[in-house]
C-alpha cells in the first residue's frame, strides 16, 4: 500500500523556516488576496532582494541617490514571469520580443502603518498594477492594499487610489535604475492597469511558475516513494 507523504513535507514545513520564493504558500483565495513578502520599506536606503538559491535576504545595492521606495515593495512567492506573463504583455501593449524577466512578480502593497523592516509576510489585495518592460523584459508591479487597513482598504481598484500616489509609484520605477551622468536604464511603463488585468497577471504568473519548477511537495512525495520501493 503505498503511502501519502504530501502531508509529511507539509509538516516539514511547518517545523522549518520555508524559502521565501517556494516555501510561501501563495492563499487559498489567490489572485484575490495574495500572501506577499516584502523585501523593502519606505525607511530602507539600500536596496534589498532575496538570494534566490538561499532565500536569505541580501543587500543588491546601495541607493545611491535620493530614490525611496514609497510602499512595501516584495514579490508574490510561487510566482514566475515567464512567457505566459510575457505573452500577455505582448498582447496588451502590442510589442513584439518581450520575454519575462525570469523572477517572481512584484508587488507593492500600500498601507497607512508604519512598517519599518521587511523580511515579513502579509496579505495583500490587488487593485492594479503597472505594466512595466525593462530592456525587451515584461517586469509587472502588481499594486495591492494590506488587507484590512484601515485607509486603503477602501480603495477598490486603481481608479480609487489618490492620483499623486499612483504617480509617486511610477516615478519611483521609472528613475531608480537612473544613475546622473549617464544613459538612463531601458525602462517604461507602458500602462497603467486595474484590479482585472492584475488578477489576469498574478494567474499567468502562478501558471508560468507551475510550468517553471512543477509542485514541489508531489515531486518530493513520488521521490520518497520511489526511495520506498527500492528498499
């Protein structure tokens, strides 16, 4: 008879600090909510991301000028901007030769607390998202709300959110690769979407992410059992 080990690696998990990108479940009721890590806040000056292989958090670069990221910024973990990612940018923007950048999507989630350090989970609801293409790569930032927050929970879709907030947003992307001197980074937004195409975005994102890495905890379980029957 041959055994479920799902549930086993599930308790492993739970016993074991998870990779951020992998190990994070993304919520049952995703692209609706999504569990979000944030890697910076507004308070950080250097610019932090997760080590891939790790799943440590690391110090990319410096900001070396006066460029703030102006909400918590991280990724949506067991995400992938592949080609489902790209071939819906493609689609939307009318441009060939996008490929995806190859990460997890990023997000921004805005919230009215004072949140200090990253390296933390919360739960984020999508109302829009910028679509973003950095050197020929699709480069998405979903923008969501904390759920629950008692000032931007009530913002519903993009065109709910204050105008100067979505526009401090683009500023920051398009100009935080810039460097004085010179050529500016190959960097644009080609649109600003709603609540819909950002639902559309994280669902070909968790798509190219299952086609990318498959489910881990089956994997893992037909390996044990093949282990198993070797025995």
């Amino acid at each position: 008879m041959e055994k479920d080990f799902s549930q086993l690696w599930q308790k492993a998990a739970r016993r074991y600090q998870s990779h951020p990108w992998h190990g994070i479940d993304i919520g049952e009721d995703a692209p609706n909510i999504v569990m979000s890590f944030i890697e910076m806040t507004p308070s950080d000056t250097v610019k932090y991301e997760i080590d891939k292989d790790s799943g440590f958090i690391k110090v990319d670069r410096p900001q070396k000028f006066s460029n703030i990221v102006p909400a918590l910024y991280g990724f949506v973990p067991q995400t992938y901007c592949g080609e489902n990612v790209a071939e819906e940018c493609m689609k939307a923007s009318g441009k060939k030769g996008i490929v995806g950048d190859k990460d997890p999507l990023d997000i921004c989630v805005l919230t009215e607390r004072n949140i200090t350090h990253g390296n933390i989970i919360v739960p984020a609801i999508p109302i829009g998202g910028f679509r973003m293409i950095d050197d020929n790569e699709a480069d998405d930032k979903i923008i969501a709300v904390l759920k629950d927050d008692q000032i931007y929970s009530k913002y519903k879709d993009i065109l709910d959110c204050p105008e100067s907030i979505i526009n401090r947003l683009r500023h920051y992307f398009l100009t935080y690769k810039n460097i004085p001197g010179e050529e500016s980074a190959k960097v644009e937004i080609d649109a600003t979407y709603g609540r819909e195409e950002a639902l559309r975005v994280i669902q070909k994102s968790q798509l190219d992410y299952t086609n990318k890495f498959g489910n881990i905890e089956d994997e893992m379980s037909a390996a044990t059992m093949n282990i198993m029957r070797v025995k």
